[in-house]
C-alpha cells in the first residue's frame, strides 16, 4: 500500500484573486458574527448563548481541542498526517494524572507532554524511518494507547488514595487569575440585555475572569506556533518539508529530521492537550478524551492548516460542546445558527459562480431553518454531532478554498522522487 | 503465475512471525516492569484458551472481526482508507434490531426475516459509507477524514435512535431495542463442554471470504480494483473509471460493514443495546493489516484476534491487568507494517541485485546499498 491515497475528485485550489484579507477584514467579520449571534439571541430569547458562563466554559473546552489542533498542525505542516492525536492525548492524560495526584498541576502538564511526545516519536519512527502509511500507523497508536494508558492505570491507581482501576487519585487545578476591576463593570452590561453591548460584554467576561493559567500557556503556545512556522528560518524549512520534500532537500534542508522534529512536537501538543483535559476536569479517566483528539484534526481542516483559522474551529466546537450542558433553548438557537452560516456559505459560493453547490448549501440552509421554526427543541443527544457535522459541511461545500500541503500524507524517502 | 518457492513462502511469513515473536517481547518486558510473571501470564491465557467456552467465544469474536476486516480489505485494495466501517457497523445494526425486532416481522416466515435483516444491514451500512463516497467523487473530500466524521455522528445518531426505538432491558439500566423473538434467530451450533453457541452466520463470515477472494482474484471488477490501487494513473488510462470504482468499492465495503454486526445480533444478542460492541471497525483494520487483505490470511489473524481478546479475560483474576493484551495487539499491528516495510524493501535489493548480475555489471551506487 502507498500513502496519499486516491487523487480523484480532488479539485485544486485556483489562485487566490487579490491579497489576503486585512486585519480590518477580521475585525469586521468577527463583529458581524456576534452581531448575528446577538441578533438570533434576542429572536429566541437564549440568553445562554453570549452568558459569560457559556463563554468561560467553552474556553475549558476549545483548549483541549485547539492543543490537539496544533499537534496535527506541526505534524502535516511538515508532511505527516497524524490521526494518532486521539492516542497521544490518551497518554497525555494518563501522564497528568500520575504525575498531577503526586507532584501537582505542573509536574502532570509536564509529564503528559512528555509521553504524548513519546507517542510521537513513534509515529515519527514507523512513518519516517520506515516509511509506514501514515494512517496505519496512526490507527496502530490509537489502538495501543487506550490499552497502554487503562493497563497503567490498573498497576499504578488501583491501590492509589482516591484512585481506581480506571481513574487517577484527584489533581490540583492550576491557578486562575482575573483581570482585576473588570468582572462587576462587565457583569452589570451583561444583565442589562442590550443588543451587541450585553453580548460584547459575557464575551469579553467570559474571557478575563477567572482564566486558568493552563489556557494562557494553550494560547501562548498558538501565537508561537504562528510565530515559528511562519516567521523563522526553522519554521521555513519545516513548511518546506510538507510541501516540496524534494526540493527542500535538494536545497540542502535534513528532510527527516525535520519531520521528525514536526512529529514529535505534534504528539507533544497532543499530550499536553490530554494533560490538560485532565487537569481541568481534576482526575484522569478512562475514555475521558472522547474523541477530541479527532475533533483537533477537524478544527485544523476547519482552519485551513491554519493557527488562526484553528483558534477559531477549536473555539466553535468547544462553544458546541459547553452548549450541551446548557439549558435546551440555547442548543436549539444553535440551528438557526447553522441555517445561517450556510446560507452565507451558499451566498459566497454563488458570487464565485459555483452554482449547484451554492444550491446544495442554500437547500441545507433552509433544511435546517425550517427543522428550527417547526420544533421546539434539539434533542441533546445530536448537539455532540455538530462539530463533525460542520466539518464535514465545510469540507463538502467549501473545501475549494482549502488548501492542505502539497506533499501531505505522501511517504518521503531520500533519494526517490516519489 | 508466481512460483511458490521455498524462499518465498519464508519472506512471506518473516514478517508476521517476526512481528508476533516482537510483540510478545515486548510484552514480556513491559510485564518484567510492572513485577508480573511472563510465563505465569502466558500459562492462565493458555489455560483459559484451552476451555471450550473460550474456544467457542473465540470463534465468534473470530466471526465478528473478520466480517469487519473483509469490509476494509476491500477499500485497502484500491487504496480506499474506510476508517468508517466502525460507525457503518453500528448504524447498520441497529436498524436492522430495530426492524426485526418490530411486532409486524414476528408472524412472518424465518427464512424471509433473516433475509430481510440482513439486507437492510447491508444496506444501512451501504449508504452510510455511500456519504463518504460521494463526498470523496464529487468534491474530492479524504475518505479518512469524511469516515472520521462519520464514525462520531454515526455514535450520536446512534444514541438518539436507539432512544426513540428501545424498550428497557429486563432487569438492568441497559437500553435495547426490542429483542427479535424466535423465528427471526439464526440458530448457533452446539459445542460439547460449552453453553455458549458457535454463531451460525459463522457460515455467512465463510461465504463472505469465497466471494471476496473469487471477486478479488476471478472477475475484471476485482482487477480494475487492485490495478486503481496499485497506480491510479495506469488504471485511468487502461480505461477504468476511477470515479465509478471508488464509489462501488466503497458501497461494498459498507455493505460487508453492515454484517458486522448479524452474527452477534441474530446468533446471541437478539436486539441491539448500549453494550453493542464499539471499536470493531479498529480491530478489522488491524486484523487485515495482519492478514495482508488475503482471505485466508485475515481469517488466521481473525481467529489470533479472536484468542487473544478471550482468553485475555482471565488475566484481571490471576492479577494482570488484561490491557497487556491490548498492548501486544497495537504493537502487532505496528511493527507488522514495518516489518512488511522491510521485507519489501529486502525484496527490492535482491531484484536490483539479480538483474544488475543479469546485465553483467554488479557493481552497486552506494545509495542502493544504504538502503
């Protein structure tokens, strides 16, 4: 079997007309979604779609996500597709919760990352020494590391004070802090109900009280990605690793080593993620990452391969899942949310002249608004869905404006031109 | 028509052997660590496989994986990666329980509601992997990440239906669908020293693998599928419509997907609940990883899968944690790629070596021999 699988139907990407959007742009269209959001609150009358309270919890939520996210991002940056995010997470998680319930909150962030790490060095030998398929060999990780992590788990919690055969003894919660003065200021805006104001204000409370330290670090750590990958000569180098092997090392760049570097990294992002899921939710257990780690790889591709547009797919699908343990007026808004997200997805696609897709978004747009206007309520058990459900509508109706590396998923081997 | 020299058959069991005999060192010193006993670990898992109730539990997990291992072989064939059959699975058995459970079928002649059953799995589960499909021929979506995606709705939707159709299990907090009363059961086949039943859809497992191996090896339809895999471009110009491939082998691979789950629907289970197996569609990638999507290679590593997970059950009492099984498993599966890796690239040396003889010039570039 050979990697990269199979090229047909793929439609590649046409070069963009104009520049990049402006920060401006951003600002705007970031406005503009809360002002939609604000506008379907007041229809509905969902206060708990902007409550600060949503907001926070969906922040507890999108770092898990968005660390597994920059895992795959290193990790196909450099050409390696990684689908063993959710077994590096698992270890990452387990390593929290036997270093956390000892040495505390850091010494398990540090431990997680560093057997999530572990989990990558081994993808990295069995897809680039041995020139394994990358999702054999990711599949291989996701079945070895729930075994690995629940067997640990039986030797080493089982006796443990707090413990059990498939939960950690209790871990300490990292330190929160607040930007001080803002909580009450922001907290009475909140209450008052105005249109875009109160909404502005649960968003930015959401976002300055009470902040655990692990989601400063989680953001940090996106801006640095940003950083290196695209501002230095390491993160260059790396890029060029996923897009043109053979030309990187024609120009004298160490191909495997630096997929190497990028792998390993990625399982590190990914433990560090598991690690702290752990943390915040203050014990391991088993099963506790759900599939988050492929929610990750979902919000990458939502991103386009993109730290930015991560943030933001990690930030929707953590907003979906605080959602579902909110009340179900708030969970059923969320469809007419979807209605217009694809109603502007079938706009946009209709001035860029793609008719039958423009068509399919704008049936499915109006699928969903009518399913909102005639029921009453979203079962809870679909809301879980939604992430995956948004991915796969982004990458059927919009995916021409995706662009993943040129030499994603393709096994490199010095000295053959593929 | 290859020659079956002595040489090959050891280069095709080097790696398989070599895997399992890596695994299980592995295995010994991760025991060594933890202070258990390798032999003692071995000798209760052979003394629980040698029972007939494992042996029978064995074969019908056997029956289960390598149902889900053909499912995948299938796209493996043409470089179709169905991540989903996990998901297909499940859909598919659970709406077949729910049809055969229904009151309407219990008047109904046996033969016409097994048949029936399992048409609708298959093709619950034809239609499942079917989005992926078209998603993949119509707008070039990875079939990975569409199953994926797939996989985790599918356990949502799952969830909601299985709501809306269960009537409460007797005597637990289980919810299930309505069991499937008398006529509408494959019976199983006894085993002396078992109560447990060998499943009879073991026979459907059977004719699954005839079909799959004449198809594969006997019709054109199996050619034009491991030539799209092997060169998708060679294909295009022979005159093979990828497109059309892409979408039949994946609505076979469902199809197989959607049987997954009769045997233990219809042979013990008799109506689909929560405690449904998930994770299925895994092990079929591992089982035909193992197997290298041969037939009868799958089946072996079937019927390995099958031992191992069973007899794995004894382990929590002798005071091993079972999971060292699962384990061994994961690092089957990964240093069996490599080794087949390895092995291939051993093969490729030897030709260059054969033929560089063959034109009278053997001495090598550097970069060969580096490899």
């Amino acid at each position: 079997m050979t990697a990269t699988g199979l090229s047909v139907g793929v439609e590649t990407a046409p070069a963009r007309r104009g520049g990049r959007l402006r920060g401006r742009w951003y600002l705007l269209i970031a406005l503009g979604a809360i002002a939609v959001v604000s506008l379907v609150r007041l229809v509905t009358g969902a206060d708990d779609l902007t409550s600060s309270g949503t907001v926070a919890a969906a922040l507890t939520a999108a770092v898990p996500i968005a660390m597994a996210g920059l895992g795959g991002l290193w990790a196909e940056r450099a050409g390696v597709v990684n689908i063993g995010l959710e077994g590096m997470m698992v270890l990452g998680t387990w390593g929290a919760g036997y270093a956390g319930y000892q040495w505390g909150p850091w010494a398990g962030l540090v431990f997680g990352l560093l057997l999530g790490a572990l989990g990558g060095l081994l993808h990295a030998v069995a897809t680039v020494t041995f020139g394994v398929d990358h999702i054999i060999s990711g599949v291989a990780i996701n079945l070895l590391a729930p075994g690995a992590a629940l067997f640990l788990s039986k030797q080493y919690f089982s006796n443990a004070p707090g413990g059990g055969q498939k939960q950690s003894p209790p871990v300490d919660d990292a330190p929160r802090v607040s930007v001080p003065g803002l909580s009450s200021a922001l907290g009475d805006l909140e209450r008052k109900d105005w249109f875009l104001v109160s909404d502005a204000a649960g968003l930015l409370r959401g976002l300055t009280v009470e902040v655990s330290m692990l989601t400063i670090l989680a953001a940090l750590l996106l801006v640095g990605t940003l950083y290196v990958l695209w501002r230095t000569p390491f993160g260059l180098r790396l890029r060029s690793c996923g897009e043109a092997p053979v030309a990187a090392e024609s120009l004298g760049v160490n191909v495997y080593k630096y997929k190497y570097y990028a792998v390993v990294g990625s399982g590190a992002f990914a433990g560090l993620g598991g690690a702290i899921l752990a943390i915040s939710s203050s014990q391991f257990r088993d099963g506790q990452t759900g599939g988050r780690g492929f929610i990750g790889l979902a919000a990458m591709i939502f991103g386009n391969w993109r730290p930015g547009g991560l943030a933001v797919g990690a930030g929707l699908f953590g907003y979906t899942d605080a959602m579902q343990l909110r009340g179900s007026g708030a969970v059923h808004a969320l469809l007419l949310l979807l209605a217009i997200g694809l109603l502007v997805i079938a706009a946009l696609q209709w001035r860029a002249g793609r008719t039958v897709i423009a068509s399919v978004a704008a049936v499915l747009g109006v699928a969903f608004g009518l399913w909102f206007g005639t029921t009453d309520e979203l079962p809870a058990e679909l809301v879980g869905s939604a992430p995956y459900v948004v991915t796969l509508l982004v990458l059927a109706l919009a995916s021409q404006r995706l662009r993943p590396p040129k030499a994603d998923g393709k096994i490199y081997r010095r000295g053959e031109t593929g | 028509m290859r020659r079956l020299t002595l040489r090959a058959v050891l280069l095709a069991l080097v790696a398989p052997v070599g895997a399992l005999v890596f695994a299980a060192l592995v295995c010994a010193v991760i025991l060594v660590l933890t202070d258990h006993s390798p032999a003692g670990t071995v000798e209760a898992m052979v003394n629980s496989a040698q029972r007939p109730r494992t042996l029978v539990n064995s074969l019908n997990s056997a029956t289960n994986y390598y149902l889900s291992a053909v499912a995948v072989a299938i796209g493996f064939r043409m470089n179709l990666f169905n991540i989903g059959v996990d998901g297909q699975y499940r859909m598919a058995a659970l709406l077949a329980a729910g049809f055969a459970g229904a009151t309407f079928m219990d008047s109904l002649p046996a033969v016409f509601r097994i048949a029936t059953t399992i048409i609708l799995a298959m093709a619950v589960g034809a239609a499942w992997a079917g989005i992926a499909a078209v998603l993949k021929v119509t707008r070039g979506v990875s079939e990975v990440i569409s199953t994926i995606m797939l996989n985790a709705i599918a356990t949502y939707l799952g969830q909601y239906l299985l709501l809306r159709l269960a009537v409460p299990v007797a005597g637990s907090n289980n919810i299930g669908t309505r069991p499937i009363t008398e006529g509408g059961q494959v019976p199983g086949f006894d085993y002396p020293g078992s109560t447990s039943k060998v499943y009879g859809l073991v026979l459907l497992a059977v004719a699954v693998g005839v079909v799959y191996w004449f198809v594969m090896s006997r019709t054109r339809f199996g050619f034009d599928l491991k030539a799209t895999g092997m060169s998708e471009t060679a294909a295009v110009a022979s005159g093979v419509s990828v497109r059309r491939m892409v979408l039949y082998s994946m609505l076979l691979s469902g199809g197989v997907a959607g049987l997954v789950g009769m045997p233990q629907l219809l042979g013990s289970a008799h109506s689909y609940s929560l405690d449904f197996p998930a994770g299925l569609g895994f092990i079929g990638i591992a089982v035909a990883l193992l197997g290298r999507n041969h037939p009868a290679g799958m089946a072996l590593a079937a019927l390995l899968w099958g031992v191992l997970d069973n007899s794995a059950n004894s382990l929590d009492v002798a005071g091993v944690p079972k999971e060292i099984v699962a384990i061994m498993q994961g690092v089957i599966v990964l240093s069996v790629v490599i080794a087949y890796e390895l092995v291939r690239r051993y093969k490729v040396r030897v030709e260059q070596n054969r033929v560089g003889k063959a034109l009278g010039t053997t001495t090598l570039p550097a970069e060969v021999a580096a490899v």
